[in-house]
C-alpha cells in the first residue's frame, strides 16, 4: 500500500539529511531502473528507494522506515524477487559491494552488494573459491541467507554451513555483530531464513582451497533426452561426493549467440562440478558419456574463476515465473509425468532442472542452521519465460503446469521447495513456510517475534511474527 506524499515527506527530509547515498522517489528518472534487477516481471513499486553508500545509510534507511511505518525490502541484483508489493521503502545494496579476503584464515569479508563474480575474483587470486551457485551474479548475501546450494554442493554442503559471522541492521535500526556466541537465535535463523531478520550489511564466509574443478556440460539432443535423463538418474545412485552434478531441460532459440550445435534444439544438459582431477573426473563421468553422442561435450579442468560455463545461466535481464520441489526419489514414472507436461514434446515445453543433493548437504554444520529438507535426494526447478507486462491472468496460465507437475510428483516429494528458487507469486506464505520443517518454521516464527514483531522486514520470502497456520 502506498503512503500519500505528505505522510511521506518527514521522512524523505530526514533520509535526505542523513543518508549519504541518494534518496529516489518514482518521479526520479533513475527509480525504475535502480529498484529493478535481473527479474523483469512483477516489478516492485516501493514509494522511496535508498541507494545505500554506507551501513550507516542503511541503519539511517531502517530508522526512519521504523519511525514511519514503512514496510523495509532489499534489492541487490534482483534474481529473488519477492512477490509483488507497492509501498514502502526499499533499500538498494548494490554499491556497498566491497569484497576482502584473509588467504591465511581462508575466510571472506563480504557486504551486502557484492556479487559472486568479486569474490570469485578476489579468491581465486590465493588458489581459494567461494561456495557459489550455478551464476556469479546472483548477490553472494541474499543467496547465503537462503541457503546457497553451489556448484560443490555435495562436496561441501550449503554456503549458509560456512558463515562464520553477520553484520545485520535489526527492525531498531541498530548495527549488531551477529556470531553463534552473540545471539545464537539470529545466527540460527539468518542462515536459511532469508532476509527476514534485518538488512545484512556484510558477512564473513569460509573459502575452500579449490582453485580447479572439472567440470562443464554435457548435451544430449531430443531423440535422447528421455535415455539420458534415467541414465543420470541411474547413475547419481553412486556418485562420488566430490561430485555435484544437475540437468536442465532447455529449449534453446534458434537466434545468433546460441551455439551453432544447440541452435533451435530442445536438449538435455548435463551440468558437472567436481573437485577432482581430470583423469579421475573423465572415469567418473564415464557411464554418463555411454549414454550416446554428445551435440556438445565440453567437460574437463577449468579454473574456478571460469566456473559460469559450467551452467551457462542467461545473463540478460529477463522475466520468468518458477516453481520448485524437493524430492525423496526420481522413479521412472515420476520422469515420465514430468517429461509428459514440460518436456520437449509436452503442450508447455519449458526450462526444466534437476539437481543431485545428498553429500555434504545431507549432514548439519557443527553450528545448526535452519536449513531444511536436507534428506531430499533431488531438487526438481522448472522455470517459464513471463513477459514483464503480462497481465496476472495471461501470468497464471503460463504457470498452470506448475501446479500440475507439482501435483503428479507429490508421491515422490518431501511436501516442500528450497527457500532461494521461490520466486514472486510463488514465494507466498504457505511456500515459504513450506521449505522449512515445522519444527524449524516454529522457531523461525519465535525468532521473528523477537526481533520483528511488527515485520517491517515483510517485502521478501516472508516468515510472519505470528504463524498463519499451525505448522503439524
Ligand atoms: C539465474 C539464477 C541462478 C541461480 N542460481 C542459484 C544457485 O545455483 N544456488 C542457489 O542457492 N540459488 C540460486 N539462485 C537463487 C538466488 O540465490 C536467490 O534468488 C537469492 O535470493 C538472490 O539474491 P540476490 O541478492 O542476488 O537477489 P535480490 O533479488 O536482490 O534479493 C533477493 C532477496 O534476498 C534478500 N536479501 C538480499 N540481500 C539482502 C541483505 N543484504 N539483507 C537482507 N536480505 C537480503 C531479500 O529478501 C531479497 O528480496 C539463482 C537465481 C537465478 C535467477
């Protein structure tokens, strides 16, 4: 809802004499493109934008949101856009994006802005990397606060296992050094529980001694996209934990910038990530390249700091909506129901992927998280292209398979998706609350109460103070 802009303006003079970033208001030319990231469907429309330059601007943005009433939400680089919302104040961290390394404590300092490419970088100048995803993108914060499920997931668990300490603007406007000994509560509840609990304004992370993978992706064209897929299924049964490996389903334009081999081809990617040798690698992935002809196959050592070629994520802005699902098995008939409503020779042909959990994912850090599903073998995504102005009916018929491939799995899933791959609409309550076991949801509820009791942090996958429904 938004705020007449005389209720508005005590607050905007008192922004603009405290803040020493830049105050946008939706009159400013630069508001539209500044409050927007990769996202481009279901744009928020907040009624002030603070570019944050300092903590200091963002303890300044939390005060006076607090003073006003103002709804808060954070905005990095827009690949986790919460459900739509109008009003309130929004503060954007993408200029507070410094990045330092301790190679000695193989440990990060990053803040709020910094994307995954800058600590990739900075890293891998000492032989380390981050515990990155599948884009370098995404903000390396917002993605730890959900979780982080990375390219060496299997081999080393999830990024939020490897926070070693937060620096978080709580609903007060207060700065607090958040550890396990500090505030256990928070620290518990920050990572895996979004950005529910205050603006993280930086966090020191582990970096792992891996400056080589093998990796890269291997394509199978349609004719075998059914083969492949139960072959990869077979085959992550044993794989090794060194190795973290997920496919996508992509129907690929036949425009320039495609590979030449994949142009106007609907095909099976095999993604591969492992901390291994190339020797050991090719052995490794040997039952997978048996499978038939590779349209490309283009795995062997590369640094990590070339780690995006492993999936090849788009870059471009785009508009999408997306569903997710995590599962305790792949059996053939759950293939078939899904190849049958996105597959290639489906009525909605669209952007399907299937990661391979277990691994380190499955074992708790020393320091419990809340985390969840950390059981779930697979974690099954199908994203749909969405034009940024359709309209929420043209929206809702696009994503109906989503619910109906949600639908035919559910013998086969744990009831719940991954915090991070909640998207706009999808991100409602009842999802959200989904992607954590009850027991942790419960304290997650608690958690919130303490320290947000009015959800002023409400404009993101939303924890209320108060559960809605009872968690069974
Ligand atoms: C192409 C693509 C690839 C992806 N790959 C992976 C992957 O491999 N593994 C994975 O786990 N996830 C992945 N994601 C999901 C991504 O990690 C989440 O969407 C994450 O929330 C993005 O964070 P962001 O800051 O970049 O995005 P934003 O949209 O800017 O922020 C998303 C949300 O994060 C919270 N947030 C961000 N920064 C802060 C902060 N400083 N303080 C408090 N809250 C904050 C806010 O609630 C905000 O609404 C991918 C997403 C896309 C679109």
């Amino acid at each position: 809802m938004t705020t007449s802009t005389s209720a508005l303006a005590p607050a905007i003079a008192t922004l603009r004499a405290e803040v020493a970033g830049r105050v946008l208001l939706p009159e400013d030319p630069e508001f539209a493109a500044t409050t927007t990231g990769f996202q481009t469907y279901g744009p928020h429309r907040p009624d002030i934008a603070v570019v944050a330059a300092t903590t200091a601007d963002v303890r300044a943005a939390v005060r006076v949101a607090a003073d006003h009433d103002l709804p808060v939400g954070v905005l990095n680089s827009g690949h986790g856009v919460p459900p739509r919302y109008t009003g309130g104040l929004l503060v954007v961290t993408r200029e507070l994006a410094g990045v330092r390394v301790d190679p000695g404590r193989r440990a990060a300092w990053i803040e709020a802005g910094a994307s995954w490419s800058a600590v990739i970088e900075a890293a891998g100048a000492h032989g380390l990397a981050p515990l990155s995803g599948s884009t370098p993108h995404v903000g390396a914060v917002g993605y730890t606060l959900g979780g982080g499920l990375g390219l060496l997931a299997r081999r080393f668990g999830y990024a939020a296992d490897h926070v070693r300490a937060i620096e978080l603007v709580t609903a007060d406007g207060t700065s607090r050094a958040v550890t396990a000994q500090s505030h256990p509560d928070l620290f518990w509840a920050l990572r895996g529980g979004g950005g529910n609990f205050g603006v993280v304004t930086g966090m020191e992370i582990d970096l792992v001694p891996v400056a080589t993978l093998y990796g890269g992706g291997l394509f199978y064209d349609t004719p075998l996209v059914a083969a492949a897929l139960r072959a990869w299924r077979d085959w992550t049964a044993t794989a090794r934990e060194e190795i973290t490996t997920s496919v996508a389903l992509v129907p690929f334009p036949d425009v320039d910038g495609v590979p030449d081999a994949l142009r106007g081809r609907h095909v099976l990617h095999v993604r591969i990530a492992a901390a291994l040798d190339a020797a050991a690698g090719d052995e490794a992935i040997a039952p997978l390249r048996a499978v038939g002809p590779r349209l490309l196959d283009a795995v062997g050592e590369l640094p990590y700091t070339d780690s995006a070629t492993i999936c090849s994520d788009p870059t471009e802005p785009m508009g999408y909506q997306t569903a997710n699902l995590f599962l305790d098995e792949l059996p053939d008939h759950a293939l078939n129901a899904v190849l049958d409503r996105v597959g290639p020779d489906s009525p909605s042909p669209q952007v399907l992927e299937i990661r391979h959990l277990g691994g380190a994912l499955r074992r708790p850090p020393a320091e419990p998280n809340c985390v969840s599903h950390r059981d779930a073998e697979f974690l099954l995504g199908l994203t749909r292209r969405t034009p940024p102005d359709a309209t929420p009916e043209q929206a809702a018929a696009l994503r109906a398979p989503h619910a109906e491939v949600r639908a035919a799995l559910r013998p086969w899933s744990t009831g719940g998706g991954y915090v991070n791959f909640l998207d706009g609409d999808g991100a409602d309550t009842e999802r959200v609350r989904a992607a954590y076991t009850p027991a942790n949801y419960r304290r997650l509820v608690d958690t919130k109460a303490r320290w947000d009791p009015r959800n002023l942090f409400r404009h993101n996958r939303n924890i209320p103070p108060t559960s809605p429904t009872s968690p069974n």
